[in-house]
C-alpha cells in the first residue's frame, strides 16, 4: 500500500488512503483546486508527520544515504533528522530491529 501511494504521488505528496476512512473532508491543494483552505497548524504537522512516516516506511526506516527518505523527500538528512525529533517520529529502524529480537529463554 506504501509503495502504491508512493508511486501515485503527485506534486512531491504521498496520500494514503486506508480502507474504513472518511475521505469526503479532504482538502487537496494544487494546480487544479487552488482555491483550497489553507491548512491549519495543526492541519500541517500531522500532514508533515503522516508523509514522513510513509517516506520512512517505504525506505525500511533509513533516512539518509542512497534509498533513503530525505531523497525519497528531497530533504538534506540533517532536515529530515530535526523533523523527525520535532514530530516526535520513534526510530522505525530500531523498532523494527528489536521487534525481530530472538527472546532469550528465562
């Protein structure tokens, strides 16, 4: 579903639409619906926060380097990094790894 999203990206944004979601609210800006509301703060940064985390889902959690999210994003990896921290992103590729942890017996 990421992939997909990505690959239909249009002007740079990712959109996920996940299935039992009201879609009917949303507000798409662009050359063809300029006179769009503008966002509200709020509006913005779980828009940021929603588009990061699939740029980190589609790159397995890597942020710079080639593959990465920042050029997934167009972002220098310092940007990307102070986002992330801003927005209180978990590290994806840390949770992924300790999620596939062997359990040690007791």
């Amino acid at each position: 579903m990421i992939e997909h999203a990505a690959i239909l990206a249009q002007y740079g944004r990712v959109r996920i639409e996940l299935p039992g979601m009201d879609h009917s609210d949303t507000r798409e800006r662009g050359p063809d619906n300029p006179a769009a509301s503008p966002l509200t703060e709020e509006e913005r940064r779980d828009r940021d926060r929603a588009n990061i985390v699939a740029a980190l889902q589609v790159c397995g959690g890597k942020v710079s380097g080639p593959g990465g999210a920042a050029e997934l994003l167009n972002v220098r990896p310092t940007t990307l990094a102070s986002r992330i921290k801003t927005l209180g992103i978990p590290n994806m590729r840390s949770r992924r790894d300790s999620q596939y942890a062997p359990v040690r017996p007791s």
